[in-house]
C-alpha cells in the first residue's frame, strides 16, 4: 500500500507528531524512534517525512496504535487528587486510581501529566493530547510545581538557605526554586514551595535532607494552571478553550481545535457533571 507524501491531503499529520500526541513521547524521540526502524506505516517502514491519516495503520515496536492518535481536537482536565488514590489505571491490590472518577469518552484516553504520591493530594492534570503532556512534564521546560507543605519540626533560616541552593539526594542535586512561610505555630508550619521537576517524593525528600517530616503536602499548581478551590476533593473540571491554549503556549505549543465535554447530548457526563456540583453544595 502506498505510503502517504508531504503533498497529501490537508487531513494528515507527521507521523511524530501523531506518535507524539498518542503519548508515546516526545517529537524529538519519536523521530529517532522513525529512523531507527521502530515504525511502521500500512505495514511498511515509516521513513522521516512521511504522513499518516485516520485511514492509516500505524504501529510502534510492533505495537498498533489506535485511531485516538490522530484526534484533532485538544482537552484538559482539572483533577483534585485525594490521600488514598494512587496514579495508576490500575492496581492489582484493589486500591482506588485517580481514573476512576475521569469521565469516559469514547475513542478517547486520558494521559495524567505528572504522577502524586498515594499520600499527597491536590492539583493533577489530565489531557487527551500526549504532545501535550511529555512538553509539560519534559524538564527542558521548565514548568513550575507549587506545593503546599506542612512541616513537623523546627525550620531555620540555614534550612531554608541549603534548599534554596540544593541539596544532594541520591538521585542528584535538588532545590527548591521558592519557599514562602504561610502560617502556623511553633513546630506545625504550613509553607509553599515551588520546584522545577517532578521526580519521585521529591518534595518530601527536600525537607527529610533537612530533619524534618512533611505531615502534609499538596500540589496547588502546575505551570500557568491553579487549584480551583470550586473542585472538591475527588473531582474534576473541564478547562475551558482560553485556559487550555494558554497551557499549551506557555510550553511552545501552538492551539488546537476545542470541543467542550458537554457538547451535543452526552447526557451521562451532564449528569456525572451536575453529580458533582450537588456533592459540592452539600458539602459545603
């Protein structure tokens, strides 16, 4: 079957960015992934240039991958992590995921971007665009993550020095790029905290460098994005298109297309929706 050309159809795509926006990495790697012979377009070896379209198959490592890859039309989420939930599909010990409460749309998969702690709770993001998500998690970035942290133990200025300049933990040099005090009394003080990248317990591990314990943490920003106070925890909101292209600008992305969830007559998220809102009035 013939390969499609730069000179196809507007309907097509790169095939890195179509890789790229399945979630499966960066452009960069995906056109590594091209030339060293890891694709396949209609069963035949992809080359650097070639384009796909939803007629298209397309597969990595012998892998396919679903028609999903080419969706045109960009969504993000704002999800509030509770304690207890772990960043998983699925766990064989039974515990609940933060995708259990996602809303299922058809031809569609959520990619989280960036992964909370089962103990930490807070602000996760999730999209339907894996472009999107590798861009905002990548550290060339540079995308800020705001934290925050209760602490147990006395905190001094020399602490606060040392993790300001990094601290080297076993998995190399960390720091925080911000620490604002934010209230509290003696040995129980809430700080916020702003870090670059988002390796393991990271934030946990800053403060334990120092000989104190995080009894409490919580991510309140990702980038340009806050925590709306509105989304309760184990819940979540639809960004709307302005949000949603500002996020994907801050990290050099151009816009695409946006479709709002609740659009036509997807009934069920309607209610899935207002379900929400109830629990939230109630709660209050």
């Amino acid at each position: 079957m013939k390969q499609k050309t730069e000179n196809s159809s507007n309907s097509t795509e790169k095939l890195q960015k179509i890789l790229a926006s399945a979630g499966l990495g960066s452009r960069r790697e995906m056109e590594q992934a091209i030339a060293d012979g890891r694709v396949l377009l209609n069963g035949v070896l992809a080359r650097l240039g070639d384009r796909a379209s939803s007629e298209d198959t397309i597969s990595l490592d012998g892998r396919p991958i679903p028609s999903v890859a080419r969706k045109s039309v960009r969504r993000v989420l704002i999800y509030n992590k509770p304690e207890g939930e772990i960043c998983s599909r699925k766990d064989p010990d039974g515990r609940p995921t933060v995708y259990d409460h996602l809303p299922k749309v058809p031809g569609e998969r959520w990619v989280a971007v960036g992964r909370l702690d089962i103990n930490t709770s807070g602000l996760l993001l999730f999209t339907n665009d894996g472009e999107l998500a590798n861009t905002l998690m990548h550290p060339s970035s540079n995308v800020e993550r705001e934290y925050a942290v209760r602490v147990l133990g006395d905190v001094n200025i020399d602490m606060i020095q040392r993790m300001h300049e990094g601290v080297q933990l076993e998995d190399g040099l960390a720091r925080f790029t911000d620490i604002q005090e934010f209230g509290g009394r003696g040995a129980n003080v809430w700080y916020h905290v702003v870090i670059m990248e988002g390796r393991n317990r990271e934030v946990r591990r800053l403060w334990e460098s120092q000989g104190v314990q995080v009894s409490r943490l919580k991510r309140v920003r990702y980038g340009s994005v806050f925590m709306d106070p509105d989304v309760r925890a184990g819940t979540w909101k639809e960004m709307d298109k302005k949000a949603v292209d500002l996020l994907a600008q801050s990290v050099g992305l151009p816009s695409k297309p946006w479709a709002s969830l609740f659009s036509g007559k997807n009934d069920r998220l309607k209610r899935q929706s207002n379900r929400q809102r109830t629990r939230r009035h109630v709660s209050k």
